[in-house]
C-alpha cells in the first residue's frame, strides 16, 4: 500500500508539475501584450536568456531581467503593443526531469493593422526551466521563426528526446 502511495504522490506532482509550467507560458503572452515588462522578465531566472530570429534573420540573446525588460520597452515593441499584438504560446510537449524540464512547441503571434488581423509571426521554440523557490521559471528560451531552416527544424526535432 505504501508504495501505491508513493507511486500516486510521484504521479500527482508530475502532473502538477506539468499544469504550473502551461500555466507560467501561458502568462507571457498576455504580459507582453499588455506592457508589462518587469512581470514578463520575471518569468525567467536571473541570467536566463531569450535566444530568437533576430530582424536580420540571425539569433539574437538577450538576459534576464534587465535585457528582456529593455525588449519589450523597445519602441518596435511598444508600437506593436499599442496597435494590437496577441502574442500566443500553442500547448507545448514537456518533458519532466525531477526538478528540471524541458517543453517544445510553437508561438505564433497575430498583429492588427487597421481593421483586420493576420498572423505575423510563426516560431518553434524550446524552453529550458528549473523549479525555483518561486516555482518554475524559464531558464532558456530558445525561438526560431518557422522558415523551413535547418535551425527551425532541429528546434523541431528536439521533440524526440521524450517520444
């Protein structure tokens, strides 16, 4: 019985674990669209790091707190935010490492212009996260824009570490 017990506990964590990390990305976007950039930056460690297609197609590393705060108060962020901007995490494949994790998924984000709005941006992105004394927190995130690169797919491909 003592066993069924703890198999259960290990059972139920895991699932909590999984429900707290959808749950922390799935507050970036409704953070970032909405201006605020200290909570955003607040979803990783200190030191974590935003790794993303750049403008000029190259990845661009930015660090937590301070330079993810700095990105989202950019005026081309700011911009976006004040014309309407719906920055959306799809459900992403996670995968459990005691008191690491790993997820692997999409992002995909919708910009208004005038009266409509069209999808602006599609990525894949893996995430890195560590349970912290806050809870979980993203360690690294690691985001290609769906190009059909070999960079896009490998980020694809990580996936495959936890069938």
């Amino acid at each position: 019985m003592e066993q069924k017990l703890e198999e259960l506990a290990a059972r139920l964590r895991a699932a909590e674990d999984q429900l707290d990390i959808l749950r922390l990305l799935n507050r970036y976007g409704p953070l970032v669209d909405s201006g605020s950039a200290a909570e955003a930056a607040d979803l990783w460690v200190a030191g974590g790091g935003y790794d993303f297609t750049g403008v000029t197609g190259d990845g661009t590393r930015v660090e937590a707190p301070r330079g993810l705060a700095a990105l989202y108060q950019t005026d081309v962020h700011t911009d976006l935010v004040a014309t309407g901007v719906a920055h959306l995490t799809a459900r992403p494949h996670i995968t459990l490492h005691g008191e690491t994790a790993d997820a692997v998924g999409y992002s995909l984000v919708i910009r208004r212009e005038d009266d409509h709005w069209y999808l602006w941006r599609a990525a894949i992105n893996h995430w890195a996260l560590a349970r912290t004394a806050d809870g979980w927190r993203i360690t690294e995130r690691y985001n290609r824009v769906l190009d059909g690169s070999l960079e896009s797919r490998a980020t694809m491909r990580r996936i495959l570490a936890d069938p």
